[in-house]
C-alpha cells in the first residue's frame, strides 16, 4: 500500500481532523507494512514502545499474561483502527498489555516522531485526542463493572443486554469470535458455548455463530437473577464515535 493512500485514509479520521496535513504525510511516508499469521504476536507486555500501528485487515487481541497462564483480555481491535496510538505519549513508553493476532492480519507500523510532533504544533489536535482518551476511560470503568460481576451467566447477559442496547436491536452481531469473547468475559469457550445453547433450548435466543437475536430480553434478566433493561436508554444511547473507537484499550495508557 503507497503512503499516498495512508496519507488519504488518515485524513478521513475523525481523530486526525485537526491534525497538520504535512504531518499526516510524514507519518504515512514512513509507515511500514507488515503481515502477521494468526496467534503471532505484534508486541508483548513491558516492551519498549517506540511505534503504534494501524489495521488494514484482521484483528489484534489486548491481553494481560497472568503467572498462572490465563490471560485477561481487555479488548479486541479490527479493520481501521490504530494500536497504542496514546502510548506514545508516555515518559516511559512500554507496552502495558500484550497484543496477538487473532488471524492473518495485515498492519501498517507508524514512528512517534510524526505523531507527537502534530500534537506539540497543534492545541486542537491535542485537544481531539483528550476527548478520545476521556471517552475511553469512561468505556474502560465499564468493562471493569462488568468483570466484577461474579457469576459467569449474569456477565454474559450483561454483555448482551448491553449489546442490544448499543446497537439498538435484538438482532445482534457479536463483534468478536467465541472464543476470543470467553477471554472477555473471564469465562473457558466451553461454558460460554454450553450457556449460549442453553438459551436456545429455552427458546430465549436464536440465530447461529456471531449473528444472535434475543427472544425475549426479560425472560433472559430473569434466568441471570437481573433486572429487565432500562427501554429509555435505547432511544437515548448514542453509539460510540469513530474517534473513541480508533483509539480503544491499549491507547488509553
């Protein structure tokens, strides 16, 4: 891919719509691709960080390694977005999470040069990506909320319900595979799969793979011990902005 095309796939996010076009340019102009296989890693936790990256196609998991061998997954990241964009702002710039990708995946590895300089030349640019890590710090305290919940079903109704509410339907598209979102959920693929059938068999939920519809969301609450969803926030629940999610999980620190 040229570093023209980079430069005009910059210019149309949302998060660099402040950003100084010639900087825009050096940043695409010394990016450089990079294709990984599924489960290669990009970067692991604690090592220095001296680039961030952008996702043609695939996706990356975010994950936390544990001593034990679990591994706590905080987010998974695809097409158009930007991997520890905010890192690069730190005094000690290292990876806090590890990141994997989930499948052939295709990146694009960008310097901090370019980008800390557009921030230091520009207070709106600054300003723009405040914003971004205000909003996302907000998303974060909620995935903590929904991790210390401890029983295994009501996380994974949550989760759900949650998802109902965002994209404002019952038919739902699970933004991840199954087995990346048991990470998520602090839960083996095995109880997510049995938990999932489960409702079927209930007649709570229908459909097959990531594509699902709630049957019926109250019944649902009321088998996770929950309260029925609050109907006003689906009509007053706006969708994150294409800012928020370029800049998800690791670029936050």
């Amino acid at each position: 891919m040229s570093s023209t095309f980079l430069d005009k796939a910059f210019s149309n996010f949302p998060a660099f719509r402040h950003a100084d076009p010639d900087g825009l340019r050096v940043l695409a102009g010394g990016a450089r691709r990079m294709v990984l296989s599924a489960r290669q890693h990009l970067f692991h936790l604690g090592e220095s960080a001296d680039h961030f990256f952008w996702i043609e196609t695939g996706s990356v998991t975010l994950y936390l390694p544990s001593y034990n061998g679990d591994e706590r997954v905080f987010q998974v990241l695809g097409n158009d977005c930007l991997v520890a964009a905010t890192v690069m702002f730190a005094d000690d710039r290292r990876y806090p999470v590890s990141a994997q990708a989930n499948e052939r995946t295709v990146l694009h590895r960008l310097d901090c040069a370019p980008l800390i300089g557009m921030a230091q030349r520009s207070s709106e640019f600054s300003c723009s990506l405040l914003r971004i890590v205000a909003g996302q710090m907000t998303q974060a305290i909620g995935r903590i909320d929904l991790l210390t919940i401890a029983n295994s079903m009501q996380r994974l109704v949550t989760y759900l319900v949650n998802l109902y509410i965002e994209q404002g339907s019952a038919w739902l598209t699970l933004p991840t595979h199954h087995r990346v979102l048991a990470r998520q959920l602090n839960m083996t693929p095995e109880n997510l799969s049995r938990m999932l059938g489960g409702f079927r068999r209930d007649g709570l939920i229908g459909g097959r793979n990531r594509d699902l519809v709630l049957l019926d969301v109250e019944a649902l609450c009321k088998q996770a011990r929950l309260p029925p969803p609050d109907m006003k926030l689906r009509t007053q629940h706006t969708r994150p902005s294409r800012d928020e999610a370029l800049f998800s999980c690791c670029t936050l620190h």
